[in-house]
C-alpha cells in the first residue's frame, strides 16, 4: 500500500498524530490457552494469527517502523517442550510469513544474539532479512532472543573489540553499535496480558517512549485494541525533558 493510500487515524474529523516506531511485547498466550482449557502451545498458535493480523493492521497507517518481542533472553527459562515449541514456531511463522510481507513491500530484521538460535531458525530469519532487504515499506523488526542487558553488553564489547577511543563514545555512536542501528526511538510501547513491566525489552531506546499497557491477551488483540492504544497514543504530551 502506498504511503498517500494509508489510512489516517480519524476522530471527530481530526486526524492525529501517529508514532512513528511501535513496539509490542506480545503477553498472555499462556494464559489465554489456560482459560480455553488448552495447552500452553495452543496459546502460541493462536498469538500467531494475532501477529499475522496487527502487522497487516498497522501496515494500513503511516506507521514506518514495527517490533515485535518473541522470545526474550529470559525465556530459555521455561520448560524446554515450551521453549523447543515456540521456538519451532517461529521458525516455521518467519519462513511463511516473509513470503507475503516481501508481497507487501517489509523490510524484516532481527534484534537479539542469533548465536543460540537452533540452525533452522537463525537460517529462516536471515533469509527473510536477505529476500526483504531492498524493501522500502514498513520495517519489521523481530526481537528473537533479545534482552536489553544483553544488547548494551554486545554493544561495548564490540566497541572495545574495535579500540573506539573513550572520548569519541556518545549517545549517537553507541545507538550504532545496538542491535537497533539506524532504527529511530521507539515512540509507543504496547504491552498486552496485563503485566506493568517492561521485562528486558528495548531499556535504551524506550528512555523516552510513551507506554500502553492492556489486560488484553495477546491471541484477543484485534483492530479495535490497536486503534485504542493508538488513540492513546495520540492524547499523549511529549516533553522530553522540556516544558
Ligand atoms: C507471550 O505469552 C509469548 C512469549 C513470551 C513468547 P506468554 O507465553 O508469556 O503467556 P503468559 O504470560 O504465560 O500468559
Ligand atoms: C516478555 O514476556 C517476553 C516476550 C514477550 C517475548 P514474558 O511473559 O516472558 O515476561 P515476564 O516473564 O512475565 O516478565
Ligand atoms: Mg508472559
């Protein structure tokens, strides 16, 4: 869809204000399946067709950058069926999925340590990074094995490994060197299945991100969710330290 055919967010007539880098840390597929009476996995499934659905919804506003937390540093914690389910999962999502973002003009990539990944997955995302990288449409980033501590921790090892003198080290270079290089702030930060924590995801960029946290699980997520956390949004004041 081009940018002058993407719908606006409309009230009263007015159009608002979007954000311009939206992050999501998709929560509650356990407790979603646990209150169908399945089992844990059946949760992922169904918080897949809600991925699948936010990123066709929010690829219809002018909204440039996406990223989805999926699995994070801490959840090697979980019992292993689970973490082995999930993780087979997104393997199989990133490599069906990437088909049809590639169609809508994404551009994927992946925030995390691939290192760790099984084979299968590492080599899915980096396909889906390859197939989409001269797409100039919406991007997409995947948090994949990310955690926050972990990314500032890759960060200064790699500008110690690279002898960066200390005095040249600034906000600016050191964005560089994230795993989120050359992506803006994130303005909006939506957290679904009713947690009011941040749990490790994006502790550099979201200084100044504006939050909107729902008891909605994540596989209940729909349209109507998104446009209330966008009208939210929008409602907000930004100061950034200013008056
Ligand atoms: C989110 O749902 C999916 C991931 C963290 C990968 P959860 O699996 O955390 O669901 P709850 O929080 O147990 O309900
Ligand atoms: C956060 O959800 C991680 C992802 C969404 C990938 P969790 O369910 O793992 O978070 P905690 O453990 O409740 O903080
Ligand atoms: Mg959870």
């Amino acid at each position: 869809m081009s940018g002058n055919t993407k719908a606006t967010l409309l009230t009263e007539g007015k159009k608002l204000r979007l954000p311009n880098h939206v992050a999501i840390i998709v929560d509650g597929n356990g407790r979603w399946a646990e209150r169908h009476g399945l089992p844990r996995f059946e949760g992922h499934l169904a918080g897949l067709k809600s991925v699948r659905s936010t990123i066709r919804c929010l690829n219809q506003y002018p909204i440039k950058y996406v990223t989805l937390y999926g699995f994070s540093t801490e959840n090697w914690n979980r019992p292993q069926d689970e973490v082995a389910g999930l993780l087979r999962l997104l393997e199989e999502a990133v490599d069906k999925e990437a088909q049809e973002l590639h169609k809508q003009g994404v551009k994927i990539r992946h925030l995390g340590r691939l290192e760790g990944l099984p084979q299968g997955l590492e080599q899915a995302i980096n396909r889906a990074i390859e197939l989409t990288k001269n797409n100039t449409g919406m991007t997409l980033s995947l948090a994949i094995n990310y955690g926050g501590r972990t990314e500032i921790l890759d960060a200064v090892r790699s500008i110690i490994a690279e002898c960066v003198p200390p005095q040249s080290i600034d906000e600016k270079l050191f964005n560089n060197y994230l795993y989120t290089a050359g992506l803006p702030d994130v303005d909006l930060i939506i957290r679904t299945g009713g947690e009011l924590r941040i749990s490790n995801f994006l502790i550099w960029q979201a200084t100044y991100s504006e939050y909107y946290f729902t008891d909605v699980l994540w596989p209940d997520f729909d349209e109507k969710e998104i446009k209330k956390a966008l009208l939210s949004y929008s409602q907000r004041q930004r100061r950034f330290g200013g008056v």
